[in-house]
C-alpha cells in the first residue's frame, strides 16, 4: 500500500457502511474523470516535427534564401536556414512566417537599409537591437552586429515575439514591429483604428511559401 492509499484510509469518513461506499465510489470516479482528462490532453498536444520533417522544413527554408537572396553565400544561406527553424520554434512560431517576415522587411537582402535607419535582414533600428542585444548577452559593435545575418535573425525574432508577448495579437504585433511598438500603443490606448496593409502583405506571402 503505497503512502496515497495510506491517507486516503485514513480520510474516510465514519459512519455507516453506505457513507464509506459512497465515498470509495466518489473517490473512483474522480480518478477516472482526471485520467481521462489527462488523456484528452496528451491526445491533442500537437507531435513535435520527426528528424525527416526537420530536415525538409530547413530545405525549403534554404531553398527559398537561395531564390531570393543576393549577397548571402550558399554556405551562409544554409547556416540561416537551419538558424531560422530552430530560433522560430523556440518561441513557437512557424519558420515559413518568419520568412515571410524577412521577405517584407528586407526582400532577403542582408545589407538592406531603410529611408529610417533600419538594417538588415529583418530591418532593426540600431537603438532597438542595441537593447536586445544586451538582453541576448550578444556583443554589441554597431553596423557588424546588425549586418551579420545570424544575429539580426536571432535577434529580429526575439524582438517580434516580446511584441506579440506584449499585445496578444499576431496583426498588432507585426504592426508595431513596423511602426513602433510606442505609436500602435499610443492607437491601442485612444481606440484609434490600426494600420493593416503591413500585416496584409506579410500574410499575403506567407500563404505562397
């Protein structure tokens, strides 16, 4: 008799002998109900991906990087592919929306800059991945740290997932990853309408991948 059984004899309640029937009988179903429910959960708990789905997934990646990029190396492009899967499923994202991401962001062209500042493959404001860098524990050196692809990927994917963290809301987030997260705040707080043609076009080339 294990320790469990042990207290739960000692919890029965006295009395007559229907009371203890009733309350061995209460006692049974419980435990078929949480087993059940133990069951029902474990049933729907998506399968992580086999080593061959792995290995696909990262060739797709790598196959789309070669497609569309224009100054990352093949060597380099297969280093990001595998990157990209393994950085997208630890804060549980889909790889291929990361890529659409990238596509929108930088056209997959890792010395990109925009009219505002932005650099990269996944388009940071220096200021923001300074600030992500030192919470990453990555060495910050300015314009080599946002030009060398596997940082900007490791840390444009933590910057979109804090986003989603902090508004819930995959269209918010990929809004304020475009805007900056303190002007949709800014929307969000006075109930104004928020721009949308950014996450349309992120979605638009998700569904082509």
């Amino acid at each position: 008799m294990d320790t469990y059984d042990s207290m739960a004899l000692e919890e029965t309640p006295s009395g007559s002998p229907w009371r203890k029937k009733l309350y061995h009988s209460f006692r049974f179903i419980s435990r078929v109900v949480l087993s059940l429910l133990i069951l029902i959960i474990a049933l729907h708990l998506p399968d992580p991906p086999s080593r061959i789905q792995e290995e696909e997934l990262i060739q797709e990646i790598q196959e789309v990087l070669a497609r569309n990029s224009k100054d990352l190396s093949e060597e380099t492009q297969r280093e990001l592919a595998k990157l990209i899967y393994v950085e997208s499923i630890r804060y549980n994202h889909d790889p291929k929306f990361i890529l659409a991401l990238i596509a929108i962001e930088s056209s997959f062209q890792n010395r990109s800059v925009s009219e505002k500042g932005a650099k990269g493959l996944m388009q940071l404001m220096p200021y923001v991945a300074e600030s992500i860098a030192k919470e990453l524990g990555i060495e910050w050196k300015g314009d080599l740290t946002l030009f060398n692809p596997h940082l900007n990927i490791k840390m444009g994917i933590h910057y979109y997932s804090q986003l989603l963290s902090d508004f819930n809301d995959v269209r918010v987030a990929l809004t304020a990853y475009n805007y900056g997260p303190s002007y949709v705040k800014e929307l969000v707080e006075s109930k104004k309408r928020i721009p949308n043609h950014f996450t349309r076009r992120v979605f638009t080339v998700y569904q082509t991948l």
